[in-house]
C-alpha cells in the first residue's frame, strides 16, 4: 500500500509539472519568447551617433531572472529606471522617471516578432496637467548588435517622439570598472 502511494505521488506530481514546464517554453508561449529577447539585452549600450556621450543604458537582470532592469545613467549618475517584467500572459514595464511619476505600460507581443511596443495602461504619483509622461515606449531587436528604442512623452495635449540607435558598449559579463 506504501508503494501505491508513492507512485500515485509521483505520477502525481510529475503530471503537475507538466502544464509549469510548457508555459514557461518559449516556443508555446510568446510572451516568453518576447521576455526571452528582451533579456538578451542585458549589458551597456550607448547611442550610435554619440560615442563620447556620457549617456549609458544598462541592462541587468533581478529577482532571479524573472525583471529586467533598465538604468539610464549620465556618466556614474543614474537618471531614470525602467523595470520589465510578466504579468500573467503579458509584459508590463514601469518607468521611474525623474520628474517623479511611475508609467505603467503593457506590451502588445507578436508572435515570433523582434519588435515589441508598450502603451500606457496607468501612473502612480502623476499630475498630468502640469507633468510630462511616459506614454510609449517600442524596441526593434532585430539585429542584436544594433537596437532602435522608441518613446513617446506627452505633456497637456503634446506628444514628443524620440528614438535611439544604441550598440553594445561594454560587451555582457565583462565588468566596466
């Protein structure tokens, strides 16, 4: 009778990581295969056209892999920070910018495609009649040595679009200092 348990518990159990393991596979799941690309960032970018910039983007993973940290930093200052993470079926990222207010946006994920766009879902700690904001914000990763960043604030009724072509820096894993 020990012995029944103990098979029934581990065909149990084994039947239950089943379901766990297939949605975590990105090529079921395209949000885990955006989530994928997205971490395949992870490292120091600087923009094409300014290699003397003192501006720098950092990627780095947290929280065992599941947040993706984006550090904008001019020189050793840090300026904002943007955090992407899961939310269920979809991809959230919250802005911390430096006026003080946190965009949350949500990804739209495509299947199988290099780009991802965000729009924005809601804020904490905004005043949208006298704060710039958060609104937009896209990656095109389809040549990994090269990405385009897009973003788009909106102050009042005013949209101001910009975009960024960023190479790698400091390749992932070597340590700048």
């Amino acid at each position: 009778m020990k012995r029944l348990w103990s098979t029934a518990f581990l065909l149990g159990f084994g039947l239950g990581a089943v379901p766990v393991a297939a949605a975590q596979d990105p090529a079921q799941d395209p949000v885990a295969a955006s989530f994928a690309e997205l971490k395949s960032l992870v490292g120091i970018w600087r923009q094409v056209d300014k290699p003397q910039s003192p501006l720098r983007i950092r990627f780095s993973l947290t929280a065992g892999g599941s947040v993706l940290v984006e550090e904008w930093l001019r020189g050793d200052q840090p300026h904002s920070m943007t955090l992407y993470h899961r939310d269920g079926h979809g991809l959230l990222a919250t802005h911390y910018c430096p006026q003080g207010n946190q965009p949350r946006l949500v990804a739209s994920v495509p299947a199988g495609g290099k780009s991802l766009e965000w729009t924005f879902r809601d804020a904490t700690d905004l005043d949208p009649s006298h704060e710039s904001h958060l609104i937009a914000l896209g990656f095109d990763l389809s040549n990994p040595g090269r990405i385009a960043r897009t973003e788009t604030y909106r102050q009042g009724d005013a949209d101001e679009h910009s975009a960024l072509q960023l190479v790698r820096d400091v390749p992932p894993g070597v340590d700048p200092g």
